[in-house]
C-alpha cells in the first residue's frame, strides 16, 4: 500500500500541528506496511528527495502566496507524476491550491481529505472559493474530522457527511526526545519549580494576548514556546503591561520543549477561534499528564481538554476568566494533579498515533478496495 500525503508545508521546512500529524500517521502506518511519501511546498534552494522517518520528502518551488495561500507551478507536475505512483491520495486541508493542484494533474486515484480546519479569516476571498471548495471536496472519497466536536460544528462539513467519518489525532510518545537531567536542571533553574506553558506557532488564532492580560496581576511563571507573525507585537504588549512573570524562550529544540512539557505545573492553551481546530500542543500536554486550560470555542479543543475532568474550560476572548482559570489550578496542587492523570488517561483511551494510524489504514484499504475492478466471474473486488 503507497499513500502519498499533499500538503502546503513540512519538514524540514516546518513543524506545526498539521506537519505533526502527517509525521505521526507516516511512522505510524509504516509499522502497519503503508510505505508513504509527503509532496510539500519549500523556500529552500536544494529540493532533492529526503529520506525523514521511513517516508520520503518530495519537495517543489513555493513561487507565490496569495492571501497565505502557498503557490507552485511546479506542484502540477509532480502531483501528478507521485500519485501514478501511489495507491491512494491523501490530501490536507484547507489550502485552496491544493484543490487547483487536484484537478490539473487529472489525480484519478481513491483519495481522502483530512479536514484539519475551517477556513475562518479570508471571508471576502472565501465566497470567491466556495465552488471550487465543494467541487474539490465532493469529488474525493472520503474526508475524515478530527472530532466529533468539530463535525457537528462545521457547516461545511454538514454537507458531506455521508462520506465523512471522525479519526482523532493521534501521538506517539517514543517519537518525543527524552530530555536528558542536565536539560532538565537547567529549565528548572532557570523557570523554577511550578509554571504554566504554551507551546505553538505565535499566530493571531492562539489567544496569546487574552493570555498576557490574564497574566497582568498575578505572579504565576508563565513560559511562551515558539515563534511566529505575532511574536513581537506580543512582546510588546507584555512589556506595555509590564508583565514579569512571562518568559518568551522562543523557537526550541526537541529535547528542550520535551523538557517543558516534563517539568510544566499546567497547559495554558488560550486559542480563541475556529482556526485552531484541535490543538496539538494541546494533545501533548495530555500526553504528558498535565492538566489543562483551554477555550470553548466549539473544535477538538474541548473534544481533548474537558472540562472539571482533565483541566478547565473558558469562554474565548475572556481574560478575567482565563485569570480564574489560572488561579484554580495554581492554588489546588491537588485537583491539578488528579486532572493531569485523567488527561493522561484520556490519552491513552482516545488518542494514540497507534489507533490513528490503524484507523487511518483501515480506510485506506477500504478506499482502494472499493475502486478496484471486479475480477470476471468474482463477486468481490480483487484482494489486495
């Protein structure tokens, strides 16, 4: 079985939440006999294949973007070329080239869409898009949600739900470093013993300023981890507030943000719209057993974050809240604990790279054994 997955980005370009998933469904279908391959745009100059993981890495030309919407002639191409190679077609949405890239290169392959998200801020380019995204997504296969949080809530979703099925995000522990106790003690000298932490791209969608005015008043260590369009503008507004208790450490490596994810008191995620559609930072803090504090904001982010069980649950935008929130778990060592172990708990019931890829497998099979022709005189598609 050949899967070759199309997205916008990936590694070694980048390494956010969507690049996180395709990497744990690679590694994780790889165990299961899905040899895969990953086609991505790059700004790089030396673009030959690259080996990460067990997959490959095709990568072609980023020309242009529009409205953050990446583009590259040459993607046309080699689509086309990497899908006659493949057995199925894996798409990862939103990204309007993509669905542009679909049709020209005639991809006649089964194919799956995983919905990672709606796409909330370019609404007046959106009406432009909106009949060439339902003519993309009807004439795939298959789409799958992430969770049955964001399935019910999304109207676009509402109209494909007969060919759209729910497969939570999924990790896979032993992929994470394993921070060695000299990385350790220097964190835990440098933060001190009990801090909050967020960890993620600094986009306008992560809530990071209602975060910064929570802040403003208390004395809980916070510590910021990424780096991203909004960095400065949030560095400012922490100064403005004149907050000392937040530490911006920037863009980490592996071992270093495995560490903050041991030693972390508690998750503050404070995404506070539809565009962060699950929250896989969110996923590591349960991964890690660390209770959490997240936004209702009708995604996956309460579907892996509920509320009084595995963390606390705010309205968006409210820093008052987002305040009390804080203040909860900080002065109840006890409750943070008890909902640390059933965020792990919760892990380990619904969210594992391993259910996510044989799911994902599954499906797979299902889609290729569905268009495979009828052998003369058999009543069953042919065997795989």
């Amino acid at each position: 079985m050949r899967v070759l997955h199309f997205s916008k980005t990936y590694h070694p370009d980048s390494f956010g939440g969507i690049e996180q998933v395709i990497r744990q469904l690679c590694v994780g279908t790889g165990r299961l006999g899905v040899t895969n391959s990953v086609l991505a745009l790059s700004r790089q100059q030396n673009l030959a294949p690259l080996e990460f993981e067990g997959h490959m890495v095709h990568r072609v030309p980023l020309n242009f973007e529009i409205a953050s919407n990446a583009v590259s002639v040459q993607a046309f191409g080699a689509l086309a070329r990497l899908a006659r190679e493949a057995d199925v077609v894996h798409y990862h949405f939103p990204w309007p080239f993509m669905d542009v890239a679909h049709f020209m290169a005639r991809i006649r392959k089964p194919s799956v869409v995983t919905y990672h998200s709606d796409i909330v801020r370019q609404r007046h380019l959106l009406r432009l898009y909106q009949p060439l995204k339902h003519r993309f997504l009807g004439s795939v296969d298959s789409i799958v949600a992430s969770s049955p949080n964001y399935m019910a809530s999304s109207p676009v979703l509402g109209r494909y739900r007969d060919k759209t099925r729910i497969i939570p995000y999924g990790l896979d522990k032993a992929t994470y470093a394993k921070p060695e106790p000299e990385r350790l003690a220097h964190w835990r000298a440098r933060i001190g013993p009990r801090f909050f932490l967020f960890v993620g791209v600094l986009r306008y969608y992560k809530g990071l300023h209602i975060l910064l005015e929570a802040a403003a008043g208390t004395d809980y260590p916070i510590v910021i981890v990424g780096a991203g369009p909004t960095e400065q503008e949030l560095k400012e507004q922490a100064a403005r507030l004149g907050l000392k208790n937040v530490m911006f450490v920037g863009a980490l490596d592996e071992q270093d943000k495995a560490a903050l994810l041991t030693l972390c008191y508690a998750v503050s995620f404070p995404s506070h719209l539809r565009s962060e559609a699950f929250g896989m930072s969110l996923l590591e803090g349960a991964m890690y057993g660390k209770p959490m504090i997240s936004s209702e904001i009708g995604t996956g982010t309460t579907y892996v974050n509920v509320d009084g069980k595995t963390g606390l649950v705010v309205p968006p935008s409210d820093p008052v809240a987002l305040r009390a929130a804080l203040r909860t778990l900080w002065d109840n060592p006890e409750l943070a604990r008890a909902m640390g172990r059933r965020a792990e708990e919760r892990f380990e019931e619904l969210f594992t790279a391993e259910a996510m890829a044989r799911n994902y497998t599954d499906l797979y099979r299902e889609l290729v054994a569905r268009k495979a022709p009828l052998t003369v005189g058999a009543e069953a598609p042919v065997q795989l």
